[in-house]
C-alpha cells in the first residue's frame, strides 16, 4: 500500500526462533506470523523517515510474551 507519500506492508516472518525475541526465549522451534510496517515519507529529506513495525499481540502472548 501507498499513498500520499506514505508506504505499508505486510509480510510474512518464517524464522526458527533462535535468540531472545520480545522478551521471549529461543525455544529453536520454528515460528511463522505476519508483520506490518509503515514507512513514513520525510518530504524535506525526499527518503524515507524510519520505520514503524506492527506484530499480533495474540501471536506474540502464544509465544509466551507479556504485554
């Protein structure tokens, strides 16, 4: 998706899980879930202005994170 100078999107993470991940443990298990990412566009700079990512919450407490 974008738009107005903005840029999103949604991909899909297939990792093993091999070190500590959102104060998770590895547990060397291999791990599958979807991310969002927004990249706002910093006009003065013409580039990118960083990057913001968005996980499921529900997949990240069947990991056995916390909030």
């Amino acid at each position: 998706m974008a738009s107005a100078g903005r840029s999103a999107r949604n991909r899909p993470i297939l990792r093993t899980h091999q070190g500590v991940w959102a104060g998770v443990a590895p547990s060397g298990g291999y791990v599958e879930f979807e991310v969002m990412i927004h990249f706002p566009w910093n006009p003065v700079a013409v580039k990118f202005g960083g990057e913001k990512v968005w996980v499921d919450r529900a997949m990240l407490a069947s990991l056995g994170a916390h909030p």
